[in-house]
C-alpha cells in the first residue's frame, strides 16, 4: 500500500465541505436533527437539484459530457466527503454508478447524448435486468432474448431480484440475441424502456413488507435497434465492465456505513449489559477488527487503481472483498440480534400510511421493522447479489491459485 493524498486532492476536499455547509440542513447528522417523512420526501427531490446545480453527480465523467473531469484522487475525496456527512451523493445509483459509466465506455455519441443528460440531471431511473431463475450465479445461461424485427429489438423472457424496476425509466437488460452461439457469445446488451405494453413487473415482498426486488416478465416488449451497447453479440464483455463499475466505486468509504452500524450495536450492548459478557466482547473486537480489515483493503484497492495494476491479485481483492464485507453483516447482525435478545424481536419500527418515499427500506403496518430490523433482514441477500460468496471463492481458486475449475453438472444421456 502507497497512498498519499497530493496537495491539489486536499484543497478539493476543502471545496467540497464548505459546499456541503452551505447546502445540507442546519443540524444535519446531529442527534437533534429530525425530518417527518413528508420532509424528508422533499428534501429529497430537492437535493437532487442542488446535486446537479453543483456538478456533483457524475462528477467524475469528462467534461465535453456533463461531468467535472474529476482525477481518481478527487472522485475519492468527494466520496469521503459525502460520506462523512452522511450525504447522499448520487441521482440514482443504477444511472450514474453502473449504466452511465457503461454507456461512456461503450456507447456512441447517439447514445451518449440520448441517455446521459437524464443520468445527470436525476431525471431518468433505471434498473438492471442481469438476473433469471435459472441465471443467477451463471449469469451466461440466461434465456431472456431479443429478436430483430426490422428496427426494433423484440424482447421475451424473465428477469428476477431487479432492484426498484417500479421506479425505474429504463432497464439495461442481457438477452440472447444469438442462441446457435457459445453461452458467454450471442449475449447483447440493450437499452430497454420500462414504461410500455408487454413489460410486467411483480415486486417481491420481503418478511418485513419491503419490496425493492422485483420479478420483470417481457412479452414481446421492445426496443430500438439502435439500443444495443457494445456491439451486437458483445454483451458479455459490455456486462463485465457494469459489474466492475459496481464494485469499484467506494474503496474508502464502504467500511463506514459497517463502522456507525457496528458502533450502534456496541451502545446497545452497553445499555443492556451484554458488554460485560466476555464472549460478546470476544465477538465484538472480532467485528471490530474486519471493519478494519476493511478500511485497509479500501486503501490497497485504490492503490492498485493508482498504480493501474492488472495482475491476478487485483482480480483476487475484488473478489475477496466482495465476500469479506457480505458475510461480515451477515455475521455481525446476527451478533446484534443476539446481544438485543428479545428486544430484538420487538416491531418498534414507524409505519406512515401512504408514504410515498421509494427511497426508504419500509415494512408494512402489520410488521412494522425498526432500521436495526431491516439491516437484519436485507443482510441475509447480500451474500447473494452482486456475485455470491461461492462464486467469489471460485474466482480466487481457479482464475488467481490455479486450481481445477469446479465440475459442471453432467447432461442427461
């Protein structure tokens, strides 16, 4: 590891905050500082325009595009700025972290100009349609495909766990636009509006009455021609770059929102007695210390970044990463149910009727959760999303060590 911060990264951390004492509410991430949900919807909406305003989303895209033309060091000042105010920073995570990105890289200047200005201004939503019933950790065998009819793309199939589909303007979606080819080849990537006849989609309520994941049915839903990123038959390649995007984006940031978590468990252990339990303790100092094993990996990540390394152990500390922090939560908030005891099991949670906010992990009057609740819950898919913690330790054991690649299942004679 060899970080160092150089001057002209530190004087932009100085724009940054005094912007954010301009712009967030007096009192904002004080004990003290409260909002109804009503308030806060507003604020919502009214943040994102501040956001654009300043030329903080996709602050990091060229300028001929929209963006600041930040450096790597001053994209990850602005994160840890955000970050310690806890700030949002983006319009919508799918458009300016994971597509918008992609489009960049990939698309043309048609598609840059149709899509990007929308990712910017926090005008146009979007969900990712990778996921299938029987394409999930093989993401290569997805059968969703999409079929030219003269300048349109016409989509059929299913996709499964879509975050915020409801919500979104468009879905960048991987269907089969070539069945006679290899799996990984005759993958295209295209561009698909969500709002039309022959798009359904059925959210998944979780046990706790949320419903961000969502199933997607496509019935003859279509599509322009020209919406194809990457090049047709290119998709693979284009869905590996959106997936790096995903995974690279806070390296020095990620271990906060464990650390304030992790902080509030300890106060609760304080406040019921548990603390004194040397085996909770034990437990504790062991979350304690993957935290941070966490801010140190962040510090190694963005090093290789500088460095722009492309050995074997960059592709290893994504993957390793990946499956460090999901199967920490996992672990710790079962260490915070069990310190919590029946206090855990309470509904203390608030439920407003009718709120409209999608940006809020909410449960249902009849089960409502409290945040401690929810983190519970939603831990138990992050093992899943983003690459499961099996397929990470493939990645480390075949493509990094070397081993034998793990037996496909054998076909039926």
């Amino acid at each position: 590891m060899d970080l160092d911060y150089p001057v002209a990264a530190e004087e932009f951390r100085t724009e940054i905050a005094g912007w954010l004492d301009s712009n967030l509410p007096e009192g904002w991430g004080t004990d003290e500082f409260e909002m109804t949900d009503e308030e806060r919807e507003a604020w919502n909406k009214e943040w994102v325009g501040k956001l654009f305003e300043g030329g903080w989303i996709c602050a990091s895209w060229p300028q001929e595009y929209g963006g600041k033309g930040l450096s790597t060091m001053q994209a990850v000042v602005l994160n840890e700025e955000f970050a310690k105010r806890g700030a949002p920073m983006r319009g919508d995570f799918f458009g300016d972290t994971l597509v918008g990105p992609t489009i960049l890289q990939w698309g043309t200047e048609e598609q840059k100009k149709e899509f990007l200005p929308g990712i910017l201004e926090g005008k146009t939503g979007w969900c990712q349609g990778f996921s299938e019933p029987e394409a999930g950790s093989d993401l290569a065998s997805l059968k969703c495909k999409a079929e030219l009819d003269g300048d349109e793309w016409v989509i059929n199939g299913q996709k499964v766990w879509t975050t915020r589909a409801q919500f979104a303007d468009y879905v960048f979606l991987l269907a089969r636009t070539d069945p006679e080819s290899p799996k990984h080849a005759g993958i295209s990537y295209l561009l698909v509006p969500m709002d039309q006849p022959g798009v359904e989609i059925r959210p998944i309520q979780q046990v706790d009455g949320s419903g961000e994941f969502n199933e997607v049915f496509f019935t003859d839903a279509k599509c322009p021609k020209d919406n194809v990123v990457g090049g047709v038959n290119n998709g693979w390649k284009v869905a590996m770059t959106t997936l790096g995007f995903e995974r690279g984006t806070s390296a020095t940031t990620g271990y906060r929102r464990f650390q304030i978590e992790l902080d509030a468990i300890v106060e609760v252990a304080k406040a019921n007695g548990k603390i004194d339990d040397p085996l909770i303790r034990q437990r504790l100092m062991q979350a304690h210390s993957k935290v941070q094993i966490m801010k140190v990996n962040g510090w190694r990540s963005l090093t290789s970044t500088l460095n722009k390394s492309k050995d074997l152990g960059v592709m290893a500390l994504g993957a390793t990463n990946k499956m460090f922090w999901s199967e920490y939560h996992r672990d710790v908030m079962e260490l915070w149910l069990d310190i919590s005891g029946m206090d855990g099991l309470v509904l203390d949670g608030i439920y407003e009727e009718g709120s409209t906010n999608p940006n809020r992990i909410r449960g249902k009057a009849s089960y409502p959760v409290n945040a401690m609740q929810a983190s519970f819950f939603f831990s138990r898919s992050e093992t899943i999303w983003g690459g499961t913690a099996e397929v990470q330790r493939n990645i480390v054991g075949e493509r990094v060590l070397g081993l034998p690649k793990e037996p496909k299942p054998s076909k039926p004679s």
